[in-house]
C-alpha cells in the first residue's frame, strides 16, 4: 500500500523549491516613492522649487537621477522604481564587488533648490534613503536670501551660482513654469 509522497520525493521537491527561489527574479526597490515639500521658515508654500533625485544600487549596477519641478504648492512626487534581480544574481554581484572601497546597497539622496533661497539646515539641502520603507515624505525649509543672492545659505550671487552650476538654467526654468 502506498502512503503518498515518499521520502526521496519530498527531499527533491524542496531542492527543486529551493532553486527556484534562488533563480527567480524578484522585484528589488532602486529608488522609493518620494514625496517632497518646499516650504520657508514660516511653513507657506515655496512654489517652483527643483527637486533632484540621485540613485545608485552599486551592487546592481543601477544608476538613475531625475529632476521634478516643485508645483503652486511646492510639492513633487518621485515614483518608486524596481528592478528585478535573483538571489543567487544578488548575491554573486556583492561577492564580486567586495573590497576596501566598494560601495554596496542602495544609496538614494534628495535635494531642492529654488533661486532666491537658501537650506537653513546644517547639513545641507540633502535627504537620504535607508533603503529600508518603500515611500518617503520629505520637507525641505528654506528661507529667503537677500537680493541677487541665492543657494547654500544664501552664500552666492545669481552671476557666480549660474557659472558653477550646471543645473541653474533648470531650476530658473521650474520658477518661471510654477
């Protein structure tokens, strides 16, 4: 008589399971949904403000960046971005790239910038991802420089912040767009 699966069975349907999950390619978050807010020192909406998004996932070898100009309300939405990669293709990829000055995992930033102002943080305008949710609220606070004056601070005059920032003709255009 016949007791259903037998031992044999069982062992090569779990290695056949096995492989299959390490073969398979699941989806992996690059970059989370971001959703992110300019807003002055008073909390009122700082309108046309640019908002970057840097991703690296070293050990996929995943490099994107995008921009979003900010709307009337200083708010833009970053959708979240996957790519799929197996175990065993994850794992091979971050063996290979082990060493003193390799960079593995995720490592996604946020920065907005608007012209006539300037971060009030000390840190700078910069937010980071942990990799570890799948959406992000961020809040940016800046406050209004002095006339001509604009970026980090509030530290540099329009003629030298459009010389030595390669952004500054898109971040002009989000202002005049909003």
């Amino acid at each position: 008589m016949m007791t259903g699966f037998t031992k044999r069975t069982k062992i090569l349907a779990g290695v056949a399971v096995f492989t299959l999950l390490l073969v398979y390619p699941f989806k992996v978050t690059v970059m989370p949904q971001w959703n992110v807010r300019a807003v002055d020192e008073n909390g009122a909406a700082v309108p046309g403000a640019y908002f970057q998004e840097f991703a690296d996932q070293w050990t996929l070898d995943f490099h994107q960046e995008e921009s979003i100009c900010g709307d009337s309300n200083g708010e833009a939405h970053f959708p979240r971005h996957t790519v799929r990669a197996s175990v065993l293709e994850r794992v091979a990829s971050f063996v290979s790239k082990l060493g003193p000055h390799s960079g593995l995992g995720p490592d996604v930033a946020m920065t907005a910038e608007r012209l006539g102002y300037g971060d009030i943080t000390t840190e700078g305008a910069w937010v980071k991802w942990n990799g570890w949710t799948n959406q992000v609220d961020s809040k940016f606070v800046f406050r209004r420089c002095a006339e001509a004056y604009t970026g980090d601070k509030c530290h540099f005059k329009y003629d030298y912040f459009f010389a030595i920032n390669s952004s500054a003709k898109k971040i002009a255009s989000c202002q005049s767009a909003s």
